[in-house]
C-alpha cells in the first residue's frame, strides 16, 4: 500500500462546497494541498442549503461555524404540511431543542454564505494553494501518483501530487478519468427561487414568514420553504417529475410547466 507524504501535495479538482471542505479537513491532518477551480472567480450561485448537525460538527472543527452563523437561520422546526390542504400533519422542534440533543446547530443557509465561509477560511491556510481559472483537462496514475494536466490562461501546465479527488461536481470530467459512469438524470426536476421578505407575494402568510423549514407534501410532487440570510429571505423549492434540461446551475423554464405540476395543489400554485 502507497504512504501518502505530507510534503507531497493532494490534489483536489474543484472549489466548491466539497472541495473547499476537504482541502481544510486534509490540510487539518497536516497535508499539503493544491486546489484547483476552472472559474477564474468564485461567485454567487446556487440557492438554498439545510444543513444539519452532522455536517455543522464538522464546519465547527473546520473553523468554519462563527462566520456562517452570522449569515444563517437556526429554524424553530421542521414541519410537513399536506400540499392540497396546508394542514399541518407534523413537526420536529429545532432550534435549541437540536442543539441539546445531537450537540450542534441546525442551520437553513444560502450556498453562496457557505461557500464565502469555506473560502475565507481556505484562504487563511497556508498549507493550501488555491488556483482559479484552472481547467483540469487530463490525468495521469502512476506508481508515484498522478499527474494533471491543466489548462490556466492558455497554457497548460502539469501538477504532480500524491492522489487526487474529484470534487468537480454531478457533471464531473475528472471521474470520466477512471472510467466511472457519469451522472444521469433521474426525471426529477428543482424548480427554485429565492423570495426577499418584505417583497408582496400573494399568500404568503405565515406559512412562508415563520422561522421553520416547511414541507409541503403530494403524491406527485414536494414543495420546501426555508428562512435564508439571517431571516431575510425564504429558499423555495419544487421537486416535481419533468423532462431533462439544459446541463447548468441555473436553466430558465416556461412558469405554465410548474403551474401544471402543482395542479394538484391550487393553495401552492398561487
């Protein structure tokens, strides 16, 4: 079995959420650390996250824990509700109540304030490199390790490392390396969109306007609504059936389809 060297830099394709989080928990253990991200700058997309104390406990290892706290919702509960009706048929205290029990926080928080977060600290490292604008383009394993060849501003340029990871996400082309299936679409579709409290929208009510993580349960579909930015916005969320879109984090879709799959729910559909 190969001994990795601590002198000896893991290389980790990709600065999101996972590659930023592995990059501190590796350079945490002692190792050196090459990051690298395709986009020359790291900026906001994404939506809504929920992350529960298994993954705060370690964000709290991490160094991680204040500064996204400032940027979070700790809910009050988790609460299903019927979609048709709206009635209330459950609910899981929160809040402190989570804390006391699994010995972390429940956080609801926009991916962009975790991300901003993970950054900062990476940044902090110094047993990290963080090259932007570095589009991995080939791997090489050998006996000593692998070899990767990337193209930054034109040119391309070879870094030699012990291992690498992945965490170039769901369309991943580094797992493609190792002849590992890509991912494919489940007929599944996230319809979301970001609601600024404070902005008129037609039955909101206190559905949307509480401190709690909602679900709104069908047969055919499920709706989420979530407080975001420190309560000042709510993270919405549709997953319903549909047909496989353009691949990117964010593709514009005819409203009348999301009317139709909520159909079945003429309170949500509003």
């Amino acid at each position: 079995m190969k001994t990795l060297s601590p002198d000896r830099p893991i290389l980790v394709v990709g600065a999101g959420i996972a590659g930023l989080t592995v990059a501190l928990a590796l350079a945490g253990r002692g190792f050196s650390v090459h990051l690298f991200e395709q986009a020359r700058k790291l900026e906001e997309v994404g939506a809504g996250l929920q992350l529960s104390p298994n993954a705060t406990r370690i964000l709290d290892r991490l160094g991680v824990i204040e500064r996204l706290r400032a940027v979070s919702v700790q809910p009050e509960a988790i609460v299903l509700r019927r979609a048709r009706s709206l009635r209330e048929i459950a609910r899981v205290p929160l809040g402190a109540a989570a804390a006391a029990r699994w010995g972390a926080p429940y956080f609801t928080v926009h991916r962009a304030d975790l991300q901003s977060a993970l950054l900062s600290r990476v940044e902090r490292e110094p047993s990290i490199r963080l090259s932007t604008g570095a589009a991995v383009r080939d791997a090489a394993y050998h006996a000593r390790g692998v070899t990767l060849s990337i193209d930054q501003a034109g040119s391309i340029i070879e870094a030699a490392g012990d291992l690498v990871i992945a965490a170039d996400g769901v369309w991943s082309t580094m797992r493609g390396t190792e002849d590992d299936k890509r991912g494919a679409f489940s007929g599944l579709t996230a319809w979301r969109a970001t609601l600024h409290r404070g902005e008129p929208a037609e039955g909101q009510g206190p559905v949307l306007s509480g401190s709690v993580v909602t679900a709104f349960l069908h047969r055919r579909f499920h709706v989420v609504a979530y407080p975001i930015r420190s309560g000042q916005a709510v993270n919405l969320v549709a997953v319903t059936r549909g047909e496989a879109l353009r691949r990117a984090w964010s593709v514009a879709a005819p409203r009348h389809e999301l009317e139709a799959a909520l159909a079945g729910a003429p309170a949500l559909s509003r």
